[in-house]
C-alpha cells in the first residue's frame, strides 16, 4: 500500500522530487518504491521526462486500478473503524541522546492525540537503526546525526527528516566558571553517549586544536550516566541543550563556556509496510521536535 500510495502521489503531481516532499520520504525510497511496482507487473508505469514524469498506457491503466483499490481500502477502514479513531501500537527505538530529550514528550503527546494507540519506547544505536526497521525489531527509529546519511537505504525502509537537535558541552558548574580554563580543563575527559555520534568527536578535536588537552573518550552508556559523570567532575559531555533546564546551569551542572555547541540532524526510519498507526507517531515525532527547538540555538560551522 505505501509503494501504491508513492505511485497515487507521483502520478498526481508529475515529479519525483515533488512526491517525495509531500510524502516526507528521501527520493531514492520514492525511486525504489516506483522500480518495485514496475518490476512486480512487468511493465513501464512512468516515463521519465526532462522536467518530471508522466504516466504510459500501462500507467495509466495502473493507476484506475490503484484509486479504485484506495477507495475499497478507505470503506473497509471505515467498516473497521467506524469511530474513525486511530489504533495499534508502534515500538519507537531512539538513539540515546533522543530518547532523553524527546520520546518522553512523544509518549505523551501521542497518548494525548491518539489514546488508542500505544507507544512503547527502547534505546537503539545509531548505527543499528536501519537493521532494525528492515527486521522488524521495531516500527520506528528516532536516530541523531550524519552516520550511514550517505549510504542508500535498503527497500521498504523510508525516512523522514525531523527537527535537528542541539547538544552544548556540559561541565560541572567550577568548571564552567573556572577562570583559568585552561587549566581548568587540563584533565578533561570526554564523555560518551553514542559512540556513533559526531559531537563528542568534535569536543576532543577542539579540545585538542585549541586548548591544548588530548582527552580521553569515557563510554557513559546513557545520558544519566554522563550527566552523573560530568556533574562529579569527571569529564565534560554533549547533552541536549533541551535537557539543561532550559538555562546555562542546571543542579550542579553548566554549559562550558569557550567549547563547541553542535546541531545535529534528526531523522525517522520506518518500514513501507508499517501500519497507519505508525505514520501518526512520525507526525508527532515532528512536532515534538519543533516544540523542543531552543529560541537561539548556535549551530557549529
């Protein structure tokens, strides 16, 4: 039904690119999904022009064929669903660093919106987020940052780009206010959230570059351990400026000043043949995340 629905979109606005921003998918998916139709029916569904594509005589024929099975598909929904209320549930797993600062306000939100339809949440490494919607093991991936953004995305897996999130260096608050810094930071070790991430390989690189210090990394396994870890004086962290009580100092902790802030794209994979329950969570997914941008945030050049 998503591929049919990729055809419906692309055949009503004459361009892949077009379909793919309404949809909210990558247009590679959108080319996938049109190859996979054209190579179940054995026929050329659209020709490719130079300023976007339009339907051949199978197309066309295709495409009469695919309304009329929307329309059957909308009257058993509502046979179904007579109340018309969403339903179903959606395993949400979220790199570290989102599942602090976004899925909790997920949950919520969804539970708010949709009461029928249940979210249950677990963390998710980053680099394992396309593995895991291409088997199953969850319905929907929140990951952060530009790890496997390159690499082309298997069949059936799509992807939809959220709000970025912004992660600040957090210290203890002497740390933050030491007036030798550079002293101060003599001893510094970076702590790890997601070891796939960016961001705490760029805190070392300027560590290094501008102060000085060869810091070790440290795996904090969590948010909470690295904000336990950071707190004690142990090292310096990238936590999501979300998270910071929405200020510079938050119990114990501080932005360190002099160090990188760093914005981080955000993206949600998911399987084409998800549920409708699971396209609700995306859109709440986006949401969320604009409600959560910082009034100034300072992105990392």
């Amino acid at each position: 039904m998503y591929q049919l629905r990729t055809f419906r979109e692309v055949a009503r606005l004459g361009s892949f690119t077009k379909a793919a921003r309404s949809l909210g998918y990558a247009q590679s998916s959108i080319s996938a999904h049109i190859r996979a139709l054209e190579s179940h029916v054995g026929f050329k569904l659209l020709q490719r022009m130079p300023h976007g594509v339009r339907l051949t005589a199978a197309g066309e024929i295709f495409h009469d064929h695919a309304l009329r099975i929307f329309h059957v598909m909308d009257e058993m929904a509502s046979a179904l669903n007579p109340t018309g209320e969403m339903a179903g549930r959606a395993s949400v797993g979220a790199s570290a660093l989102l599942l602090e600062s976004r899925v909790g306000s997920l949950v919520r939100e969804c539970r708010y919106r949709y009461p029928h339809v249940r979210v249950s949440p677990r963390q998710l490494s980053i680099s394992g987020a396309t593995e895991a919607v291409r088997t199953g093991s969850v319905d929907v991936a929140l990951v952060h940052g530009d790890h496997g953004v390159q690499e082309p995305l298997p069949v059936g897996v799509m992807v939809r780009e959220l709000p970025p999130i912004e992660v600040v260096p957090v210290g203890r608050t002497a740390l933050a206010r030491a007036g030798d810094r550079a002293q101060a930071l003599a001893g510094a070790r970076v702590l790890v959230v997601d070891p796939d991430c960016v961001s705490h390989q760029v805190l070392a690189t300027t560590l290094r570059e501008a102060h000085g210090v060869d810091a070790p990394l440290v795996e904090a396994g969590s948010v909470g351990g690295a904000r336990e870890l950071a707190r004690s004086g142990y090292g310096v962290a990238m936590l999501p400026v979300e998270s910071m009580c929405g200020g510079e100092e938050c119990y114990g902790l501080a932005v360190v000043p002099g160090l990188p802030r760093v914005r981080l794209g955000v993206r949600a994979l998911w399987s084409d043949q998800a549920m409708a329950a699971v396209a609700a969570v995306c859109g709440v997914a986006e949401r969320v995340g604009r409600e959560r941008q910082p009034v100034e945030a300072v992105e990392f050049a």
